[in-house]
C-alpha cells in the first residue's frame, strides 16, 4: 500500500475515521474486486459497502487479497430496512461480517431512517449492543433527519457518531451538516461529486481548477473536506481513484468555498430521494 498523507477526522466515540474514503456501489464481481484492491495498494484505506450493494463477499476478498493488514483498514457496512426489528439487525450485523470474512467492523450504519416503518430505534439499540459486544467499533446512520437523530438520542442515550447523507454541489444539505455538527455528529457525503453530475462542468468549478493545477472532482472533494464532510466517491478508474485522494495539499478561500455553495438547487437530489418519505430498495 502506498503511504499517504491522509488526515484521520475523530468521532464522538474517540474513534479515528479517514478523511476520505472509496465508495463501492456498483462495484461487484472481478472487475470490482479488482478496482478496490488496486485502491486499496493505492492507499485507501476507508472502504464503504453496504448489504444493499450486494458486494461485501467483494470488498472482504479485495480486503485479504491486497495484503494489508485489517488494523490499517476502516471498514464501512450499512443495515437494510427489512432488518430494521432487534433480532433481525442482530443477526444481519453478523451476517455483514461473516460474507466479509472480517472479525468486527469499524463503522456500521442504519442504511435508510425508514419513519414510516418506524424500526430504526430498535436497529439503532441493536448496533449500541453489538458493539458492546466488540463486532463493531462505531454505530452511525445514514440519511437521517434532525429530528430521527434526536429520537435516538433521547431514547438510547447514545449520538451516532456519523450521518452518512447526499452532499454534491448541486445539494449543499447544508442544513444537515449543521444539525449533525450541533449534535455532535461526523457528516459523511455518498454521491460527493453528484452521480453523472453537470455540477463537474461547472465554469466556477473548471477556473478553481485550472488556477490550482487540480482537475474539477478535486476540487470539490476539498469543498467537501473543508466544511468538515467526510467523502466517499465511486470512481472505477484507478486514475480517477489516485487523484482523488490528492486533495489535501492545497485549500480554497472562503470566497471560493462560497461560490461552489452558492450551486445548489432546491430540487438537486440526484434521484428526489427524501428521507421521510424514501422507502428503501429492498
């Protein structure tokens, strides 16, 4: 594994999470196993799966075929809705790490709040007590609202260390950037450079480019790093995936960060999906 200049982000467990790390959705039989060990020797060592992404026997072969050793690595899977009831998250926890073929995970999220099906409590209690039980490091959401956050606070007095949500250009959200910060809570961003966004046309975002000798998805992955957001971008090209660890070296002014904010759209969710009211894929 290549050594790089990575900056870790602390959780409000005390936990170390990478600045950065590789989204996996898509990535699934030879070829992708073979794009995530190739980041992973390029020096990732955030990888980010989930049930949903049908890919973690993948991402755990790639894990033990790169030939780093698991304590240098920070492993993300995510809980589906249909295992949203205690014993039914109880068992998909372990399930997780079996197809992995790992001992414990480091980060564990609630996939999808689900409000209607209004599970999420009990899946949230289900990972407070798997990691008691030492198979996870830290428990965190994804895609959570303000107040789906307060209600597991208030009802297992325990805060997700993260909140995994839509951040890109066009979707600043950062109106849950804010509410997680006030909660003690990390931001992460799925989607970071938009899914087959036009925001990577964008003329601000070509002149922040050419003026810093970085390539457009650079810069707005250290937009991302300077508002305190963890990304996690998907990219197949092992080109795309070197340069996107390359962000740490430059930063933008306040000015600048506000012009890449000043994009979003009321209407930017790349696919509308709004956490009240997204039911989840199956």
């Amino acid at each position: 594994m290549q050594e790089k200049n990575i900056p870790n982000v602390t959780l409000n467990d005390g936990i170390l999470m990478p600045a950065i790390g590789l989204g996996t959705y898509q990535m699934r039989g030879g070829e992708g196993l073979n794009q995530i060990v190739a980041a992973i020797k390029d020096g990732y060592t955030a990888i980010d799966t989930a049930t949903n992404y049908d890919n973690e026997g993948v991402v755990g072969r790639a894990i033990k075929r790169s030939g780093v050793n698991r304590a240098d690595l920070f492993i993300t899977s995510k809980l589906p809705g249909k295992y949203h009831r205690y014993d039914d998250a109880t068992r998909a926890i372990q399930e997780s790490i079996y197809r992995l073929g790992l001992d414990y995970l480091d980060l564990f999220l609630i996939h999808w709040p689900l409000p209607k099906r209004d599970h999420y409590v009990e899946a949230f209690q289900a990972m407070i007590d798997a990691q008691k039980r030492g198979l996870i490091r830290s428990i965190g959401v994804s895609n959570f609202e303000p107040e789906h956050l307060d209600r597991l606070i208030k009802e297992t007095g325990v805060a997700p260390s993260v909140n995994q949500v839509e951040i890109h250009p066009y979707w600043n959200n950062q109106r849950i950037v804010e509410e997680d910060a006030n909660r003690g809570v990390v931001t992460e961003a799925w989607s970071p450079l938009g899914r087959g966004s036009a925001a990577l046309k964008e003329p601000v975002i070509k002149e922040l480019a050419d003026k810093y000798g970085k390539n457009v998805g650079q810069i707005i992955l250290r937009w991302h790093e300077q508002r305190g957001i963890i990304p996690i971008p998907k990219s197949s090209s092992l080109e795309h995936q070197r340069l996107n660890l390359d962000t740490f070296d430059f930063s933008l002014t306040a000015d600048e960060m506000d012009k890449i904010n000043s994009l979003t759209k009321p209407n930017g969710r790349v696919d509308g999906q709004d956490p009240n009211e997204y039911e989840e894929f199956e």
